[in-house]
C-alpha cells in the first residue's frame, strides 16, 4: 500500500467526527500475550494521542488501566482508545485474548465493522486464534493481520506468515517484508511490495522512504508477482489478469484501489510487520487500518425489531435516522455511577436528549426484562480511564455516557417514541460454578451492592441462589474470570470467603414399606392425638410424588386425611437421611386413630411425618444425583481424548456426529452426572488448548454409587 504523507495535521487528538464515512471501528483480537494491549500503545504515541506509550509490566497502559488487569499482568476487559490518523477517527477495541473473557471480545466484535488479528512473531498461534478467524470468515467480516514482537528473541516474520497462510488461507499475503539491520537480526525497515520501495525506521517515526538497495531487489520482485496475483485474483475487473498475464504494467494505483477494496469486502487479508518498541510498521498499519477497513457505511447492521417483536425495516448508517444505538459495555464506577460504552448505529445521540433504554432476553443470568425512559446527560469520547466531553455521537461512533439509572450491557437506547430492541449478539454460557460467602452481616449487604453492579457489566457472569443448598453461587467462564469478579468484590470493601460448591441432590426409597406415625402428648389439659398408618412403594424416576387414601371406617376422619398429606408432603421436603428433598414415592394412608377431643390438623400433620420417617427406616433410603446431557464440541483430533475422560466422569456416550457449522470438529453428546461437571469448564479447556465449548441441560436423577454416596452425606450434610 502506498506510503501517505505524515504531516503535523494528520494525526494528534480524536475531535468531533459528523460523517460516519470518516470513523473506522476496529476490534484487536489475538491470544493472550501476543502484543495487542502494547500496539495499541504504540499507535496512540505514534499519532499524539497521547504523549508517551505505557507499559502492560507497570500498570500504564490505556487500555489496562483495571486494577484487575494490572495483578494479573493482562486485559481483562474491553476498551476503547480511539485516534485520529489523515481525518480518519479510528477507534481501537482492544479484547482480552485469554479465552475466560469471550464475552468481553465477543462485545468488541459487535461494535466493530473490522478485526486487527495480532499474531506475534516469536509466540506462534493459539487454537482460540484459529477458531475466531473461521468465525470472522462465516460472516465475511474484514481482516488484516499484524505480524507483532519483531523485537523478540527468535522472532521470524516469514515462518509467522507461513503459519497464517497454513492456518487463515491463501489469501492471506504480506505487503511489506522485513528488512534486517546490519546485525542479520533486527529489524529496522520494511520493503514495500506493490510501491518496490524501502521504509527506513533507523530514524524512528515517520519512517524514511527510499529506492532498494541492490541485494533487496531480487526478495521485493519474487514476493511481488505472488502479491500481485492475490489482488488481480479479487478485482471487480474481470480482464485485469488478462492484461497482466500479457504482459501489461499494472499501475501502482490501480492495485492500491483494488486491494482495499478487497479487504474491506473480506476477500484479502493484508499481513504488516509491526514493532511496537521501535516503531516499524506503525505509520503503514495505519494506512491499512484507514484506507483499507471499510466505513460503517459499508457494513451490515444488526436487526431490530419493535420492543414487543414486532418486525422493523433494517436499519441504515445513516445521522439524519431513528436513534438505535447499543451498550457493549457497561462498568460501574463508586464516583460517577454507571458508564456505559455505546455504539450507535443509526441516528445522533445528544446531550440533554431524552432516550428508551430496552433490555431483554437475559433474565435466565440475572438480568430481568426492563423498559425505561431517561435522559442522556453528557456525552463522552472515551480513551481508557479517561474520558473527554463532545458535543454528539454520530451514527456509526464509539462513545460514553454515564450515571444511566438502568442501562446494562446488550441494552438497546432508541427513541422515547419509538422505542426499538436490537438482537442480541450471543453471548456463551457460564459454566464454572464459585460459591461464594459473606464473612458478616455488614458484608452481606456489602456483597449484594457489589454484586448488582458486576451482574450489570457482565453479561457472562450468573448470580444464583441456590434455594435448596442455600449457597450463594457465581456461575463464572472460568477461573480467571473468577479470580477477577472475587478481586473486584474485594476491592469494593467486601469480605468474602469461597467455598465448595454443593450440588442439589435427592432421596428416595428403593423397596416398598410400611411406616407408622403415633403422635401422643397430654399437657396443659390439651391434648395431642393422631395416629396413622401408611405404605410407602418406589416410583419410577421422574414420576414425583403420590399420596393416596385407602382409609376405610373412618379410622381417619376424612378432614384429617388432608394433613396426613400435608405432613407427608412436608417431611419430603425436608428429606428423610441427608436432609435432600425426596421424590418419586407413592404414599398410600391405611389406617389410623383419632380422638374426638384431642385430634387435630396438626398432630395428625405431625403423625404423618412421623409414619414415613418410620418407613424411611425399612425402604432402603437411596441417594439420588442430577444427570445433564452435555454437549460438547471439539476438534476432531480431540475427541478421544474427550471420550475417554467422560468415562473416567462416569458419563454414558450417546452419540458422535460432524458439527454441522464448522469443518473439522465433532460434537459429542453424553449424559454425566453433575458432580462430575462442577470444573469441566477448566478441564475440557485444558484437554483441548482452549478450542473445545460444551452445554448442558438437566435431564433426571439416578441412585448415586454407595461408596459416593457415603461420602457426599458427610460432605454436604446440612
């Protein structure tokens, strides 16, 4: 791509942008380390944005400005840092690349028309990195890719290009070479393909442009022809190959034209070698990341519908429209309340405007259904920490609002007389259940402020009080995502301890019994009497509870057969052995005994509970866990291993079959018993580097193993 001019005008502060043809969206995505907290540092320096590049090692950084991130030396969370390069605002969403924060990626991939994929020259390539780009590939979202860390030891730019052509596809190419410095090792230039001329960085930033020195010809003309091919072979006109195979010089500019255009419809991948230490790379990536990514003009919106279903016409880019704009992030701040990163899609957001802010679909994590009217208040660009006051957001930006009374990430703001719901991007399912526990009462209503606040940015994390364990449980991505929500409860002032998680389980009886239930007391001159005998038989799994009334005479008066049940019912649920609720049992009431005087609805409730303890002790009591159907998907190469550790879970294999949405993994369903699942989230992470993805739904209960059982009674007794 052609080296643009790099005059004091062209890059410096982000003002006020009014055309949505001159913001470009991109999200950074890569794997945990592979330099893209730092780049971003590196391209804010390099155009004024700010005065000097942080470091990710001392907590400076922009985009790592969360406590959180800072401890655990990596992002742990979305930002924004937008910059301003030839007139064209560019805002960076830098993700976290560690897989525990995918909703806060996947959150940078809807407000983004773009993805930077950083690869670094000395790491090589997650799985997670591979998976992302397919996905990318299904919805033909633009790409390039920044070869990072050529700083580091044995870095190697062309085995790093090599592995991205291997793993991405042909038509990922370089437009620029690395040019060695004296040692053989460093690298302190860049050839340019298409232009044939050298991009001397000896002199740090901007870089100085020169003709090939004679031993670097031969490298720019064979890397040449292959690059040249690559953009011919995407170009709209169809007799260019003709006249490039005849021999005909193609115009530098006629490739630039064609190469962006076929990087912003996500057909051609540019690959730039980038140094964010020295600044190789920097001035040409932001020519990549200006000219070649499309506009929000360019790209296709997300569907709307009525806040009632109703359907809506698409949406367009367009300032002068209906207001629809959508919080991808939301943090909440002690001082200033709620602030929300917002992009809007259509319309203008203004100052003092008074907007609907619509949330659905998320009640099953915490988040109920809400439909308020409120008022914007000041509107902000957001660099990090920090954010700067502006006068509007237009349709197509990045921007902030704060102290909204309601607003929650995923939430749709429109207009207050027609409000609209945006679909929701999908967001994965936690599945690594943290029990957690207050130390004293002040941190009880401690932990419940805090923990509103983190549900509302977090749209991966499930707060679940468990009725029947009576543990407080955050259902987390795993366990970095854990030590993250556990540090900011922390640092909100609240003392808390975890705990193990206890699982929700069952009784019942696995022969049929009798029991009898005598409940006689005299005291005060008021006496108790009930006496009542029942049977009690096993059920199948999943049929529940019936009661019956076989009482014949009168033994039991027939107003007291009610509170047999009732008592029955009760004891039920207080369990029998391990205090688990007890199910799948028929109950049949035989006989009994009353008195005239002294019979009552209680203690006839009493007796009946006694009656199936009594039983209880003759029927063999068995201890029941939750069975779940799990699905699992894989890569093909890991399913064995899958396989084989849900045998060791005690797990039943139902069948294998192709994932009908992506080549080359399997999915895997199977029933486990939930105790077995409690850290699979970590483990089939572990088994699959990072690749493999399950759910799971609950489908009955089974007797638990005896030598199980036994311990799981001392173990979870209340």
């Amino acid at each position: 791509m052609a080296q643009k001019s790099h005059d004091k005008g062209s890059t410096g502060g982000t003002p006020v942008v009014t055309e949505p043809e001159r913001v470009r969206n991109v999200v950074l995505v890569g794997h945990s380390g592979a330099g893209k907290t730092t780049l971003v540092e590196a391209l804010l320096a390099a155009t004024g944005t700010i005065g000097r590049a942080g470091a990710v090692a001392d907590g400076t950084t922009v985009g790592d400005h969360d406590p959180a991130a800072v401890r655990q030396q990596r992002s742990v969370s979305l930002s924004c840092a937008p910059l301003l390069h030839n007139g064209i605002k560019v805002n960076l969403l830098d993700t976290p690349g560690y897989a525990d924060f995918v909703g806060e990626l996947r959150a940078g991939l809807r407000a983004a028309d773009a993805a930077l994929f950083v690869v670094s020259a000395a790491g090589g390539m997650d799985a997670a990195t591979v998976a992302l780009w397919e996905e990318c590939a299904a919805v033909d979202m633009p790409r390039a890719v920044a070869v990072a860390r050529l700083d580091q030891p044995r870095a190697d730019v062309d085995e790093t290009v090599a592995l991205c052509q291997r793993l991405f596809g042909d038509n990922v190419m370089p437009l620029y070479l690395p040019m060695l410095g004296d040692d053989g090792v460093s690298t302190e230039g860049l050839l340019g393909l298409i232009t044939r001329r050298v991009f001397d960085y000896s002199n740090g930033l901007p870089a100085d442009v020169r003709d090939p020195d004679p031993e670097h010809q031969r490298a720019i003309d064979e890397s040449r022809d292959e690059l040249i091919e690559g953009i011919i072979a995407e170009s709209e006109d169809e007799t260019l190959m003709d006249r490039y195979l005849d021999g005909e010089e193609i115009t530098d500019e006629v490739l630039i034209d064609d190469l962006e255009k076929a990087v912003a419809r996500g057909h051609f991948y540019p690959v730039v070698p980038v140094c964010a230490q020295t600044g190789v790379g920097l001035d040409v990536l932001l020519e990549v990341l200006t000219a070649a990514f499309p506009s929000p003009l360019e790209h296709e919106l997300p569907a709307v519908t009525g806040v009632d279903g109703s359907p809506r016409p698409p949406l367009s880019c367009d300032p002068a429209g209906p207001l629809v704009a959508e919080v991808v992030k939301t943090t909440v701040d002690r001082h200033v309340g709620r602030v929300s990163l917002v992009r809007v899609f259509s319309g203008t957001l203004r100052p003092d405007q008074t907007v609907h802010v619509s949330g659905h679909g998320m009640a099953e994590r915490g988040h109920p259904d809400h439909d308020a009217d409120e008022r914007v208040g000041h509107i902000y660009t957001p660099l990090g920490a920090t954010v700067r006051e502006v006068s509007l957001c237009v349709a197509g930006d990045i921007c902030a609002i704060t102290k909204s009374g309601s607003a929650e990430t995923g939430d749709t703001i429109s207009t207050a007389d027609d409000p609209l719901l945006i679909a929701p991007w999908e967001m994965p399912e936690p599945l690594l259940p943290v029990a957690i526990a207050a130390r004293s009462r002040a941190d009880e209503d401690a932990l419940a402020r805090n923990l509103s606040r983190l549900v509302a940015g977090d749209p991966t994390l499930r707060l679940e009080r468990n009725p029947e364990t009576h543990q407080l449980v955050l259902w987390c991505m795993g366990e970095a995502h854990a030590d993250v929500v556990l540090d900011r409860l922390r640092a909100g002032g609240v003392e808390l301890d975890t705990e193990p998680v206890k699982v929700s389980l069952r009784e019942t009886l696995t022969v049929p019994a009798k029991g009898h239930g005598r409940h006689v007391k005299q005291s005060g001159g008021h006496g108790q009497y009930a006496v009542c005998d029942i049977e009690v038989e096993p059920l199948p799994r999943g049929s529940g509870f019936e009661f019956v009334d076989r009482v014949v005479g009168g033994a039991v008066p027939h107003n007291y057969v009610p509170s047999v049940e009732k008592g029955v019912r009760a004891q039920l649920e207080r369990g029998l052995v391990a205090g688990h609720p007890v199910v799948d049992l028929r109950v049949t009431l035989v006989d009994g005994k009353s008195h005239s005087v002294d019979s009552s609805d209680a203690a006839f409730q009493t007796a009946g509970a006694l009656a199936l303890r009594d039983a209880a002790e003759r029927g063999q009591p068995a201890l029941l866990e939750p069975i779940d159907e799990v699905t699992i998907r894989v890569p093909d190469g890991s399913v064995g291993t899958v396989m084989g550790d849900l045998s060791g879970r005690r797990g039943r294999v139902l069948g294998t079959e192709p994932d009908p949405d992506t080549e080359g993994r399997t999915l895997v369903r199977a029933e486990v018993p939930a105790t077995e699942l409690l850290r699979y989230a970590v483990e089939l992470r572990s088994m699959t580097a990072g690749t493999g993805t399950f759910r799971r739904h609950f489908v009955r209960h089974d007797p638990m193993p005896a030598h199980l059982a036994d311990q799981t009674r001392k173990e979870q007794l209340p």
